[in-house]
C-alpha cells in the first residue's frame, strides 16, 4: 500500500502516540516532501521555527551578556507575543518550555543564594557549585532545545516548574 502525498496534505496523524502536556504528539518528524508539520497535521512555517530557535538560543547569549539574570525574559518575550497568533502554536510552546526550564534554574539559584546567606558565608562554596551546574545546564539543554526546534520537533527539557502552557 503506497503512502504517497502532495507537499500541501499534511502527513497521517498517529494518535496512538502518547501526548505530551502541552497536547502534542511525542514525535513529530518531518513530512517526506521536508515540510514540518505539528500534531494537528498544520504546516510549521520556517519563520515560526526561527521564532522556536530564538527562544532556545537567547537564553544562552543572555547567559553570557548578564550573568544569566536576563535569560528567563527572552522565551518569555516569545511566549507573550506569540500565544494567542494561531498560526504560531509551535514557536509559542518552545517558548514556554524554554521559560519554564529557565523558571527553575533561577529557582535553584534563588536557594543556593539564601543558604549562603543563611549559613553566613558557609555555604558560598556550594553556590559556586550550583551557579556553574545550572549555567552548564542551560548551556547544554538550550543548545538540545534549539536543535529539536530547527528539527520541527518540541523538546521536553528535563526539569521543568510548568508556569506557562
């Protein structure tokens, strides 16, 4: 049995497929004429990818312009822009996810902070720590993100406090 279709159907939806939060399918690959299309079976534009990439990548150039204090503020500028234009489901559920993996590596940060303030300076030692694993973190799992995102695909960062949907 063939499964040929034109470049403007959108491919079989498998829903059998476990959903994620969001309400996305857990595998969304490209379509066979290179298009990439979400769950729904709509065509992902390359300009809403762009948007998806951006708001895995600027998080990790704030990272290094401010300490990381600004990285949260991009995905979020995304998220707010972009959540309510229909055609832009994608971008905006990057953009979420990126905010909320942002959202708990400052929540971490904000406690390691006041346990050194806390033990009164005992504790700066793991503060260090912790400030270099998270900014490591989100180095490495912005960088998964942004691929995943150019790839046609919404990337499930591995902790995550779920604030925006």
């Amino acid at each position: 049995m063939s499964n040929q279709h034109s470049s403007e159907s959108a491919p079989p939806t498998d829903t059998t497929a476990p959903m994620d939060f969001y309400g996305n399918y857990a595998h969304q690959a490209p379509h066979s004429s290179g298009n990439f299309y979400n769950a729904s079976g709509v065509k992902i534009s390359d300009k809403e990818r762009s948007i998806a990439v951006l708001s895995h990548v600027l998080p990790i150039i704030f990272l290094f312009l401010s300490a990381g204090t600004l990285s949260i503020f991009s995905p979020l500028i995304i998220w707010f822009i972009y959540q309510d234009k229909p055609d832009y489901g994608f971008a905006s559920a990057s953009a979420a996810r990126a905010f909320n993996f942002n959202l708990t590596l400052i929540s971490i940060n904000i406690v390691a902070i006041i346990l050194s303030f806390l033990t009164f300076g005992i504790a700066i030692f793991m503060l260090l720590i912790t400030l270099i694993i998270t900014s490591l973190m989100l180095l490495i799992f912005h960088t998964i993100g942004a691929l995943a995102a150019h790839r046609g695909t919404i990337y499930e960062y591995p902790l995550q406090i779920r604030v925006l949907k």
